[in-house]
C-alpha cells in the first residue's frame, strides 16, 4: 500500500511539474495557460481555500479537485508541448522552480487581495446590520 502511495503522489507531483513547464511553453495557447497557472499554483500552494483541519471536507478538496484540475490542464494543453513539459519535469525537483522568494511574495499577495476585497465586499453588510 505504501509503495501504491509513493508511486502515486510521485506520478502527482511529475504532472504538476508539467504543468509548470507547458505554462511557460510560448506553444501553449492562453487559455491552456492560464488555467494551467491556476492548477499548479493551488497545487503548490502552502495557503488551502478550506483548511486541512476540517473533517472530511479539508482533504476532499485536496483528494478531488487537484487530480480533476490536472486532468483537465492536460486535456487542454497541445500534445507535443505536454510531452516536452513531462521530460524536462523528469529532469527537475521542485526546488529548482519555485525557490525564489518571488513565489512566495506572489502567493502571500494574491490571498492578501482575495481577502481584502471579501472584507471590502462584507464590510457595508456587517456594519448594517449591528446599527
């Protein structure tokens, strides 16, 4: 069983990498692009939109929507660019990608934004009501 989950989580790990590279492909077409960004960022990022902690619900999310957003990622993005993307994604760790401190200023700022602007969204609606 724990030779299935290493093998498993490698295979995962292997495609997001792919992701990564077929983003920054010039033969990608946006779309492929964009959505690709979207997927490997959520994969990699430290920052979950529901927290781990709730029961079932933290790791459904996790279990479910990061397989089916890399399948779909794959399904959209052009055959000869996905294949060049898994051989360099062979050839690379995660480390030699996302170790500058730019990845982590752009993951903090992005939750910065969604959060300021639900604040700013929620706000009118918080204040009314306790007046």
């Amino acid at each position: 069983m724990q030779e299935k989950l290493k093998y498993w989580s490698g295979l995962l790990f292997q495609e997001t990498m792919a992701l990564y590279f077929a983003y920054r492909d010039p033969r990608t077409p946006w779309y492929a692009r964009v959505f690709a960004a979207y997927v490997f960022a959520r994969t990699v990022s430290p920052v979950d939109l529901i927290p781990d902690f709730i029961p079932v619900i933290g790791y459904l999310d996790d279990l479910i929507l990061t397989p089916v957003g890399i399948w779909l990622a794959i399904k959209i993005i052009p055959g000869d660019v996905l294949d060049d993307s898994r051989k360099k994604a062979k050839e690379t760790s995660l480390a030699d990608t996302t170790s500058g401190k730019w990845y982590i200023f752009l993951v903090i700022l992005l939750w910065i934004i969604f959060f300021a602007a639900l604040g700013w969204a929620l706000f009118p609606l918080i204040t009314n009501r306790f007046r």
